[in-house]
C-alpha cells in the first residue's frame, strides 16, 4: 500500500478542520497565543509565554464554534457545481438568472454593510478592501483593491503561498554534522530550520533537536573510536546581512542558516526579547556543551568553517513538514519562522538567500501560481518592513488559490489562520457573542499607524470568502483594529 503523503491528509482534512469545537481548539498546541506588535516594545499580549494561557479557564467558558462544516464543504466545491452544490452564488435552487440575482444581492449587502464601516475614522486615511466567493472568485466587494499598500504581518499569506509552492508541505529543513578536512573535526551545517532547538524538551511542538543531533553525533563518533574533536559551524548557506532592515528588533533574530531557539538567550520561545547578536556561534556553542554532556570532549571554542560539497554526514535533524512551519508562522505571527521561510523559497528558486533574494523570488514564485502581482513589492518575510507592498486583492486572491481544491498544496495557508475567539492572534478578538466568533480566520498585521485583517469566513448561505482589509496612517492600535473586527463581522453576516 502507497504511503499517504502529508499533502493528501491536508486535502482530506483541511475543508473538516475550518469546523472548530471549543474542546479541540482548546488542546491545539503549545504555542504562544499573544500578538507581536512590531515597533511597540511593550503590549499586553507579549505577557503571556508559552502556552500558559491556553488552558485559562473552562471549556464551558469559551465561545462555542459555529457549526460551519457543511458551509465550508460548500463553499470550496468547484466552479460550475450544480444547484445546491455550493456554487457560491447563494441560490440554492431555480435557474442561472436566479442565481444572478443572488450573487447581486449579496453583493448589494455586502457594500451596504461594509461602506459605512470603512467610513470609521479610526482607520485611518487610507484603506483597501476586497471581499471574493472562494468558489467562484467572484468579487463581491471592492475598495481600493488594487492598491498597493504596507501590509505589515499579512505579508505572512505571501510569504506562506511561495514557500509551499515552492517546496511543498513536505519539505523538511535538515540541520547536519559532517567530517571537517581536518583529522578530528566535526562541522555543525545549518540548513535554516527555524523550528531548531537545544532544549531537551521542544518548548513548540516538534522540531529540529540539536539535543538528538548531539546523540547521534556522539554514537557515531565513538564507534569510530572517535571520543575528541573540535568543532567548527557552517552558516554560509545564507548570504547578505543577518540584520533584518530595520536593525536590531526584540521580534526577530539576526537571521541566519544556523540558529537554536530564535536566538533567545532566556526559556522563552515566543514574544519580544533581546535577542543573541550572534546565533550562529551560540548555536554551535549549545551544540558542543551537547556532546559534552554525552562524552565527547571539544578541544577550544567552535569556530566558523566551510562544510565540504557532498560531505557524508554523520548525523541529521529534521525540521517538521514545511505545512506545520507555515501553520505555526501563521497562527502565532512568527517573525523568524517567516524570514526562514522567504530565504527557503529563495533556495528553491536559484535566488540568493538573502533579503534581497527573497524580494526576487517572492513575488516570482506567486506570479507563477497566476495571480496579479502588479505593484508588490517582497522586501522581506516576516512584513516587518515598510517597504513591502501588496494590495487587498492580491491577498484574497492567494486565499482563494489555497482553498482551490486543484491546489491541495496550498491548504496550510488556510489552517494556519488564527480562528476568531479562539486561537493564536485572534484568541480576544471577534470573540464572546461575535457573528463571527469560530467562523472567521484570519491573519492580523500591526506596525504603527499599519493596520491589516485578512482572511476566510463561511457566511449565511454557507459561501466560504475570502476577504482582505489594509489600513494606513492609523491614530491608535486599539480602535483600528475593533474598526477591521467590525468589517470582518459584517462579512460573516451578510448574505
């Protein structure tokens, strides 16, 4: 019997896991569930680590999920299904020109609803929206959809569409340990898994484990009467400078090819902090107490050296699939997993992994997949850059692609999405007695005066959508972002 390849579990899973239960939304994961707010040095949110907060409360507390299963089952069927099949012009029965009408009137709605919420001054003076019907990729609402505007976080869906078509959800980092051209040197090879860790216990699910790496290293070393070595690191498979743009940042990490933790000199793994100003060497550092620890004695400090092209390895670490990387960037807005991952579609691409090589490959990579990329512009993975552009209508485009069945691939992009109420950077917003409470999931960008949603929601007549909201030249964090929760609640309940 064939193996079933993570991307098949994902296309038969995927449409099941938009329907969220308070119990199972409740169990997922371990990771942080505040908001990074780049540019602002102290928030609410950065409080919480780890998942200390996941289990607050009781079940009976929370919001209960919206049945949207048969919705979303709808919503993603091919175009051209028949009556009742989910079409998505919201008529069940009766002729195509009854169907017109139907798709008018929820566009009609739509606008009606929508118009007067982005009116809010509270979103500053310039705004984009664009509201489709995944299914059809009928454009049900637009304003300014076509401009290109500073997405801040909502990059993170562009950044996640190119990696996996890149790579696929398969794809798994590898961290190695090769012979050095030295007798008795071992090299340490970063391969840009941002999932890397030197604890004993992953503090975010599964990952990279430098802690099995060291074992493996040491069991290989000592049958080959090996028990000495001095140890050398290869971050070389990055290029260009490792500080991200807008300089030293408490939300990221120096990127480089070979980085434990995020370059968290403390036990958190998640939220603002200073980080290492080198991880390359801290890393290859942690690594050689490592062996220590399992009877291997490093003779000096580990030094930075060049693996050999082909070189055996001794020992390997494997990153998760590529799918739960982009899951885990997307729920909890991880700015180093999406650095990671722009330089990894750069790699596939035959680009620089570099800054600049992301810029490159980023928007070729979705152009490829055939949406409209006029205007974008990549100028790094994470959208803690200004200078990146995309419009509202670029966003929902790539939306919809990953829930095109034909793109089974892409389906992360949408089970990564934080859920309204109850997960990742959408855990206290659109929560309680919210229309959209369960149903809406989506990505959220902050940096000052930058507000951004966007996302999917299943609406009244069970359509999924996809919609997207930029905001520029905000007065205040707070009301922008309960003036964007409104739109998204009003795309959740009109039909």
């Amino acid at each position: 019997m064939p193996l079933v390849k993570t991307w098949q579990l994902i296309a038969v899973s995927a449409v099941a896991g938009l329907a969220l239960s308070a119990a199972t939304v409740a169990a997922a994961g371990p990771w942080d569930s505040g908001q990074r707010k780049a540019e602002r040095d102290k928030a609410a949110s950065w409080g919480r680590t780890g998942g200390a907060d996941h289990g607050a409360g009781t079940a009976a507390a929370l919001p209960q999920a919206a049945p949207s299963a048969p919705g979303v089952l709808a919503g993603v069927r091919p175009a051209g299904a028949g009556p009742g099949t989910g079409d998505g012009t919201g008529s069940g029965t009766g002729s195509g020109s009854g169907k017109q009408a139907g798709a008018a009137d929820s566009g009609a709605a739509l606008a009606a609803a929508l118009r007067p919420l982005l009116a809010d001054p509270a979103l500053g003076t310039a705004r984009g929206a664009c509201v489709i019907d995944t299914a059809t990729g009928k454009v049900l609402f637009e304003a300014g959809a076509r401009e290109a505007m500073t997405p801040a976080s909502t990059v993170k869906i562009a950044t996640a569409a190119a990696s996996l078509a890149a790579l696929g959800p398969d794809h798994r980092i590898r961290t190695t340990v090769t012979p050095g051209a030295g007798p008795g040197q071992i090299i340490l090879v970063g391969g840009g898994d941002p999932s890397l860790t030197a604890k004993k216990k992953a503090p975010a699910g599964a990952g990279g484990s430098l802690v099995a790496l060291a074992a493996d290293t040491a069991q290989a070393l000592k049958a080959a009467g090996t028990d000495s070595v001095a140890l050398g690191y290869d971050d070389s498979l990055y290029t260009g400078p490792v500080l991200h743009p807008i300089g030293e940042n408490p939300n990221l990490a120096p990127v480089t090819a070979l980085t434990a933790d995020e370059g968290r000199p403390d036990e958190s793994f998640s939220g603002p902090v200073k980080r290492s100003q080198d991880p390359s060497r801290d890393t290859a550092r942690a690594f050689a107490a490592l062996l220590k620890e399992r009877g291997v004695k490093v003779t000096g400090e580990p030094a930075r050296a060049k693996a050999a092209t082909g070189a055996v390895p001794l020992a390997a670490t494997l990153s998760p699939p590529l799918a739960g990387l982009v899951e885990r960037m997307l729920t909890h807005s991880d700015n180093d997993i999406a650095e990671a991952l722009a330089r990894q579609t750069a790699l596939a691409s035959g680009a620089p992994a570099s800054f600049d090589g992301v810029a490159q490959a980023t928007g070729a990579k979705l152009a490829a997949l055939g949406v409209d990329t006029a205007g974008s512009r990549f100028a790094d993975g994470s959208g803690l850059n200004r200078a990146d552009k995309v419009s509202a209508g670029l966003l929902t485009a790539l939306l919809a692609k990953a829930a095109d069945p034909q793109r089974p691939e892409l389906r992360p992009v949408l089970t990564g999405l934080p859920v309204a109420g109850f997960t990742g950077t959408l855990r206290t917003r659109n929560s309680g007695d919210s229309p959209a409470a369960g149903l809406l999931r989506a990505k959220t960008g902050t940096l000052s005066g930058v507000n951004s949603l966007a996302g999917t929601v299943v609406d009244p007549t069970g359509r999924l959508l996809a919609f997207a909201f930029l905001t520029a030249n905000t007065p205040d964090p707070g009301p922008a972002e309960k003036g964007l929760d409104k739109l998204a609640a009003a795309v959740a309940n009109a039909s």
